[in-house]
C-alpha cells in the first residue's frame, strides 16, 4: 500500500505541473489587454510601459511563467489589477465559501443518488426504475442556471420560504452554521447537488444490474444467502466504481460551481472568477483557476487511494 501511494503521488507532480502550463497560457492567449481597466484613457506610451514593467507583462512569456510559479510556490499569487489587493488572500476567503457550498451540496447529492441508484437497479425494468431513472435524465439535462432561476421565483419570490442571494443576513460573506446562514445555502446547495445526483444515479444503477446479472450472484442465492447477504457483496462491487465518478463530481462541485454562484450571489471561487473574467483580472485570473484545477487534482487523488481500501485487485494490479 505504501508503494502504491508514493506512486499515486509522484504522478501528481506531472499532472499538477501541466495544470499550471495550462491555466497559465489560457489566460494570456484570449484577447484583449488585461491593464484596459486600470489604465487611464489617456495615458502616454511611457505610463503605458511603465505599468506593464510594473506587472511584468514586458518580459517574456517563458520568464512571466517561471516567476509566476516561483512567486506560487511560495504562496504569493500577485495582487489582482482590480482591487490592488492580494490574490491569495481573495482566493483563500473565496475558497471557504465555495468548500461550504459544494460540502453542503455533496451531503445532499452523493447520498440520494446511491440511494436512488441502489434501488432503481434493484427493481430494474420496474414503474420504480423508469420513475428513478426519468429522474435522474432530467436532472442531468436541465441547466442548473436555469434550475436556479425557478427556484429562486418559486420559493423566495412566490412562496417567501427562502432568501435567495448572499451567504447571510445583510451580504455576510462571513459563514457561520446557525439557521440563518443555513437558510441562505439551501437553494444554491439543491440547485447545485441535482447534476452530481443525476450521474451518480445513472452509474450506481448500471453497475448494480449489471452486478445483479453475473453468475456468481446466481451462485450466491444459490447457496442460500439472505438478500441482505447478496446485496453486501453487491455494495463491495459497486463501489470502488462509484468512488472514482464521486471524486470525478466532487471536482464538479467545486469547479463547475460558477453559474450558480452567479445566479445566488454566493461569494465564492465562481462568483470570483466571473468577476475577474469580465475585469480582465490576470493575476486574479490565474490564481483561482489554479486553485480549483488544484482542488480538483487532489480530489481524484484521495479517491484514488481510497479505492484500494475497498477493492485489493487495484493494488495487487
């Protein structure tokens, strides 16, 4: 097991470095000039190149790279051409909200989609199926915007149950778990568990049926086993599968977060990089990208060496 984690992390090293080549070039191959904003409309040549010594966009590209990772390594970020403050700073405030927001949404979503998952397969081909599975379709495909949007008219608009924007009373930004600040995540959270849910349903469910169908479960009952026996050997099966698409959502949920911390005003790593996106914030920019591809990375990885905990074939392989 220890050869297999030092394995896991070695290959980190590789994949993390290409993250940052990646986010890095993204960034500096889309048009426009991210000094637009903060430069005055008539500034001269000479307050122009001032500027961009300044921030270093003078230099290039390779030497911006390889101070920008340095400076990274380090923990330092840049400071965002917009506020002036550290990038770091903002991204690490920014960060626990997105953490709180996608932990909320995965207590809601992993959950119900392996429940849902579980027995749709169990009762495959059934009304219980085609209902589960008619579900799970329509959560998968319907845009978690626009989701937002209906909630947002039904239960805080219409019925009054439930604020709809900010994560507290009076634009907090400051999280606390008590019931006001719980009622402001429900909505973003809901809105933001139906894709996982929906996948996890759809995955769950065609590796149970598929499980169910093999010969050794025929074997099993067989021999007498209670269900209650048949379906532990099932779970056993399930999910080192259902691992990996959980570490693959749980990515989702902090990544792909930035519609609906758009739409709910919610002050995270998604409402911070719409924000830098349209203030052309470079260094702001990078930063938050980075970290969430980060985030991202190390999700599988835990997941990765989780699954040899409940599946010894992948580490004997």
């Amino acid at each position: 097991m220890l050869a297999y984690t030092l394995q896991r992390l070695l290959y980190v090293i590789p994949v993390a470095f290409g993250v940052s080549v990646i986010c890095f070039m993204l960034v500096h191959i889309a048009p426009g000039d991210p000094l637009t904003a903060v430069m005055p409309i008539d500034a001269t040549a000479e307050q122009q190149a001032a500027m961009r010594a300044e921030y270093g966009f003078d230099r290039p590209l390779p030497v911006q790279f390889a101070i920008w990772l340095t400076n990274a390594l380090q923990g330092d970020l840049g400071a965002s051409i917009a506020t002036g403050r550290p990038v770091a700073s903002e991204v690490s405030r920014a960060v626990g909200n997105t953490l709180i927001l996608a932990f909320t949404a995965s207590l809601i979503g992993f959950p119900l989609g392996i429940f849902f998952g579980f027995v749709a397969g169990i009762f495959k081909d059934t009304l219980i199926d085609r209902a589960v599975t008619a579900f799970a379709i329509t959560g998968v495909s319907v845009p978690n915007y626009w989701l937002g949007i209906v909630l947002v008219v039904i239960f805080s608009v219409t019925l009054g149950w439930l604020p709809s924007m900010g994560a507290g009373p009076g634009g907090s930004t400051n999280w606390a778990w008590d019931y006001e600040h719980l009622r402001f995540i429900i909505l973003p959270a809901v809105t933001l568990a139906v894709v996982p849910m929906g996948i996890v349903t759809r995955t769950v469910r065609a590796l149970v049926c598929d499980i169910l169908s093999q010969d050794f479960i025929g074997a099993l009952k067989a021999k007498g086993l209670s269900r209650f026996g048949v379906l532990r050997h099932v779970v056993r099966n399930v999910t080192p599968t259902t691992l990996s698409v959980v570490g693959l959502q749980l990515g989702y949920l902090l990544g792909g977060s930035i519609l609906i911390e758009t739409v709910f005003n919610w002050p995270g790593t998604g409402f911070l990089l719409s924000n830098a996106i349209f203030q052309r914030d470079l260094p702001l920019l990078q930063g938050t990208i980075l970290v969430l591809a980060l985030f991202f990375v190390f999700a599988n990885l835990i997941v990765d060496l989780l699954q040899p905990l409940v599946d010894p074939r992948i580490k004997r392989g």
